[in-house]
C-alpha cells in the first residue's frame, strides 16, 4: 500500500506524467503552479477554452491587460489570443525547470486552436501558425482536435517544426488515424530538415466523458445486467488505446524503427478529462486504473490533491487487461449499446461542446473591453 503523500510520485516513477488541466493569471501571479510543480509533482499544463472562460469570469487579474486591449481597440479575437497566449507563454517560462530536466519531453504547456475552425484544416493550421508565433515558446503544445479535418492539419504543422497535443479522442479507429497523421508529420519534418529532438506530441484520449454516455444508455436499459456494466467502459477504452500505443510504436514496427532513428519521440497517449463525473465512483478512479510507463495524465488540481491525500496505486494497471477490456465492448454489444455510436456522438459533442465555450470566452471578453 502507498503512503499517501508519495502518491504522486510513486505515478511519476511508473511513468505516468502528472500535468495540471487548468491554468489562470491567479495561478502565475500567486505562484500556484510553481507550488504544485515543487509540491505535487506537476510537469505539465493543459487549457481548453472552457477553463479559460472560467479563469476570466472570476477575479480581476486581466483587469490591466483588459484596459490596455481597450485602448488600443483590438477586436475581440485579437483580444483573446493575446490574453491567452500571455498566460501560455508565462505557464511556459514556469515549467522550463521541467522541460530541461526531462530532456524536452514533459514541462509542456497547452493552447488550443478556435474549436470553430474543427471542421477547416487550412484555417486550423493558419490559426496554429499564428499562435505559434505568438507564444514563441520552445515548450509550446498547439492543442488541435482529432477531427476529420483535424488530421491532415495535425500532419501540416508536425511537418512545419510544429509540436502538437492532439485533442478530443474517443475512439480506437480515430487514434489510429492520429498515429498514422503524426508519423507522416514527423517523416515530413525530417524532410524538411526540422530539429526532431525538440519536437513532441501527445494524443488526448477523453476518459470520463465515455463512462458518462455509456452510463447514460445503461440507466436507460435499467436491467441488473446493464447497472452491473456502469464505470467500465472509459477505463476499458483507454487500456485499448494504450494496446494500440504498444503495437504502433514497438521497436519492430518498421516505420516507427525509421523515426525513431531518427531521433523523434514518441507521442505519449495522455488522458484527458480524468475527473470522476459521477459521485458514485471513486474519486482517483481514472488516475490510478490508467497506469502504465509513457503516458500523460492531465488532472484538475482536485483530482491532484485527491491522489495526494488517499491515491492507492496498484503498479501498471494497464498491461495484461487488454482481453477483459475487449470484452467490456463485447457485453455492451450485447446489451445493443453500439461502441460506433457512442464514440461518434462524443466527438460531435466535445466539438460542439468546446466551440459553445469559445464563444462565451469571446462574449466574456467583449464584456470586459466594454467595461474597461
């Protein structure tokens, strides 16, 4: 059994990275994220527009950021691109520590494209370009969402020198789809004559999300033999990507062995949205039934404190579950939930869902200019 405090770094010796799924002014100015990289471990940041429209409905540290865009008469998107690029860029310079010491791979910070141009893969990568630019940090993830479109632009900016975080995957079938888009992107890039070594990528496979609409059509079923189906699913997903991981980046898959010669690294499967949804589960449940070495767990400060104070790891929990996990889908198949289905609905929801908060953190700030 863990002692609690060692918790978290107990995780980050298994090879799970713990990276905080939040970020805000408060926490730069009042040195928050400094703390949590000292004290629990944290190498890692990842934002969403979501999380941004949060951090500026509450407080008033953009106050004199705000006033200044006022002046100068910017238009809401510029707006936002610069408000969060300067909390992005400030988030980069805090992990630098983490960046070096890791050797590139963790001490990254997240910023997402405008989850309005998911459906454009030229606008998507113009977008990334520019906040690449702006940022202009070495430590810099573009956040792009691994929709249709979204694929050949993740290959694109991979292929532009770019390091990408690949959002809002559901599904086995689109992961491939990620892989195949990050090998063509880093075989561009070599090309190209890019500095692989100081390139990255994850892919951010949603979690708790699944458990949530596949509960949802359980409750509907409200047979003993569906209850006794709820909370599996999500784990079961996530373990399979990472079967899928395995296969595509093992030493003998020929065109991985090329990259990898090469020096490119790997692109670490991260798990996204890994706060328990339902209070029926436990709350570290997505934290420690997802271990295993080379991935990413990005974490709201609450599930960090959680797995500080009563995290119990079990060592890797992902290897050896891939049969039962296949089975999980097989005995959903046979109470009709369809795995194509459930996946396909996330997606256009996590799309549409990100794209509604896009749109609020623009009225937030249009709000805010005209107050200021």
């Amino acid at each position: 059994m863990t002692s609690h405090s060692d918790a978290l770094a107990e995780l980050s010796a298994a090879g799970v990275a713990v990276w905080l799924d939040d970020i805000s002014r408060e926490r730069l100015t009042t040195g928050n994220l400094a703390a949590l990289m000292r004290d629990r471990h944290v190498v890692g940041v990842t934002s969403n527009p979501t999380i941004f429209d949060h951090a500026l409905s509450h407080g008033d540290y953009y106050n004199e950021q705000l006033g200044e865009l006022a002046l100068r008469g910017v238009s809401v998107g510029e707006a936002s691109r610069a408000i969060t690029a300067y909390d992005v860029r400030w988030a980069c310079d805090v992990l630098r520590p983490a960046y070096h010491a890791s050797g590139g791979v963790d001490g990254r910070v997240s910023l997402e494209v405008d989850p309005r141009l998911a459906g454009d893969s030229e606008k998507t990568v113009a977008e990334a370009r520019a906040l690449w630019w702006l940022v202009d940090r070495p430590n810099l993830f573009i956040k792009i969402p691994a929709t249709r479109a979204g694929l050949p632009a993740i290959t694109q900016c991979l292929a532009e020198g770019i390091s990408i975080n690949v959002t809002l995957i559901f599904s086995l079938e689109r992961y491939g789809e990620v892989i195949d888009a990050f090998f063509a992107g880093m075989e561009q890039a070599a090309q190209a004559g890019h500095d692989l070594s100081s390139m990255a990528s994850v892919a951010s496979f949603f979690v708790s999300r699944v458990d949530t609409e596949v509960d949802r059509r359980l409750d509907k079923i409200g047979t003993p033999e569906a209850a006794a189906m709820r909370g599996k699913a999500a784990i079961a997903n996530a373990r399979l990507a990472y079967e899928l991981f395995e296969q595509r980046f093992a030493a003998e898959s020929p065109r991985w062995a090329a990259l990898h010669a090469k020096g490119v690294r790997l692109q670490r499967p991260l798990w996204a949205s890994t706060s328990t949804k339902d209070p029926a589960y436990p709350d570290t449940m997505y934290v420690v039934e997802l271990v295993a070495p080379d991935v990413v767990n990005t974490m709201p400060e609450a599930t960090i404190m959680a797995m500080a104070d009563h995290g119990e790891l079990r060592g890797d929990t992902i290897r050896g579950t891939y049969e039962q996990s296949r089975k999980v889908f097989e005995d959903l198949a046979g109470l009709d939930i369809s795995y194509e289905d459930v996946v396909t609905v996330l997606e256009e929801e996590g799309v549409t869902k990100f794209a509604a908060s896009w749109q609020e953190l623009l009225e937030t700030i249009h709000a805010e200019l005209e107050r200021a």
